[in-house]
C-alpha cells in the first residue's frame, strides 16, 4: 500500500506551478491560456476563492488578469508568499458562508478530497459559477502518473535496489558491488521501455552520485524517501482523477443544484478536463 502523499513537505519546495510543471511547455500554454480566457468572462472585483490551490497558480493567473479579491485554500500547510492562501483547510468543510464567494475555482485538485462532496462544497459557497479544471482519469498526465507511480514501486519493492544500496554501503563487498551494477543495469533496461524515463534516470544518478558522498546511507535514505513520497502523490492522484461517467455525474448533480453546466476536454492530447457552472 502507498503511504499518504505529503502534500506539505512537497509545497515547501515545489514552485507555484508545482501542479503543471513537469507537463511539455505547449501543454502548461494551453492550459495558462484555457484560465485567461475564462476569467475574461469575469468582473475584476468578483470575489474568487481557488479551492485545493497548492502555491497558488491560478490566483496568481487571476492577479495578473486584475483580479484584486482573492483567496486560496489547501489542506497542505503552503509557506507563506505574496498570495493570500490558508493552509490547512478541509475542501469538504470549507470555512465560509453559503454564497460568500463569486467565482469558484481549482485546478487539479479539488477531487483529492472526494470529488463530489468537495465539489458540492464548493457549490456552496459559490455565489455566481464555478470553473474546475479536472484531472482526466483516461488523460496522458493521468497515464503518466501511473506510470512513474508503478516505476516507484518496482524500484523499491520488487528491484529492493535501496534496501541493497543500504547493505552495500554498511559492508561493501566485491559481491555487493556487483549486486548493485547488475540491479542499475536493470534500471537501465526499464527505462529502454519506458515511456516517462525522468524517475528512473533521477534514481540511477542519485544511486551513483551516493557512492561519492561521505554519507552514502544518509543518501540513500534521503533517495528513498524521495521516490517513495513521489510515487505516492502519483498513486494519489490517479486515484483521484474522475473519468468521464464521474465528471458527467458530477455536472449532473451540479445542475440539480440549480447551475448550468458545460464540459470541454483540455487538450489535444486529452490533459483534463473543464467543468464550468454558472448559477441560473
């Protein structure tokens, strides 16, 4: 079983755009631009509350557009900035009143905390409408996701290579050595079939670099720790990314809730999805 994701530990180093930077340059565009056209739609003294923020890409998007009354909300404790974003806070039991908030907004991860009653949530306190851009369950970020996520996997729990590089470095070997060659030459092997090598180019240096370091076990700890908390946000997030059927429910329930609704693809390739609602 994958440990919970940090969410905190990873905000406290990961950039405003942590959410969307490691998609291609044209994808991370698209997307940008997707925002902007959508709050052009809006008044600059709308009050917009951008549930499940992180650091707060989109509220920065929004201040750059002229958006002066903003807030931000995510469980994960965000360090502090020039945003206004409260860490901490649940998307299922948001601390504000109904209809406080014109516009509601999120991208990529307002369904981390269960995408109906989060959304629900948010319905709440939403005054006007509601954007949602949404992970696609049948995406290429999701693929992606499952893919580095079961690279973790295998790295730790099948290869054993950090349990390995442990015993090495404790007592080294001439056996042990060649244990962990033939267990990097795997790595390499994976990675020739491999569709995103980035995890497992990261792991094959970081074990290399390790053997040059004063404290090669501290490293190793350190490398483990890294690639389990990163494949544990991956396995969380394709656990959480609504496929088609789900965002349609959701839409559905939205609408009986007195919202108009629409759903527009974001891609090509599929990415997400846009969830948009507007009060009638």
């Amino acid at each position: 079983m994958d440990p919970a994701p940090d969410w905190t530990g990873y905000w406290q180093e990961a950039a405003t755009d942590g959410c969307t930077c490691a998609l291609p340059p044209a994808a991370r565009a698209l997307l940008a631009e997707g925002w902007r056209a959508l709050l052009a739609g809006w008044p600059r003294d709308a009050r917009l509350l951008d549930v499940a923020c992180g650091r707060g890409a989109v509220l920065a998007l929004a201040r750059d557009a002229g958006f002066t009354l903003l807030a931000g909300v995510d469980l994960a404790v965000v360090p502090p900035g020039d945003l206004p974003i409260t860490g901490g806070i649940d998307a299922t039991a948001l601390p504000f009143p109904d209809h406080s908030h014109d516009l509601v907004v999120s991208q990529f991860g307002i369904e981390y905390a269960g995408l109906l009653p989060a959304a629900r949530e948010a319905a709440r306190v939403a005054r006007r409408g509601l954007i949602l851009l949404l992970h696609a369950a049948e995406g290429v970020l999701v693929a992606d996701a499952a893919e580095q996520a079961g690279q973790a996997r295998w790295l730790a729990d099948e290869l054993g290579l950090f349990a390995a590089l442990d015993a090495h470095f404790a007592a080294p070997t001439q056996d042990s050595a060649a244990a962990i060659d033939g267990l990097l030459a795997a790595i390499v092997k994976r990675a020739e079939a491999a569709g995103n090598t980035s995890l497992l180019e990261a792991v094959w240096r970081g074990a290399q670099d390790a053997q040059s370091l004063p404290d090669p076990r501290a490293a190793t700890a350190a490398l483990a720790a890294g690639v389990a908390a990163h494949g544990a946000r991956l396995a969380a997030l394709v656990a959480a990314a609504p496929d088609a059927d789900a965002t349609a429910e959701l839409a559905a329930e939205l609408a009986a809730l007195g919202f108009a609704t629409t759903i527009t693809d974001a891609g090509p390739p599929l990415i997400g999805r846009w969830l948009l609602a507007t009060r009638t």
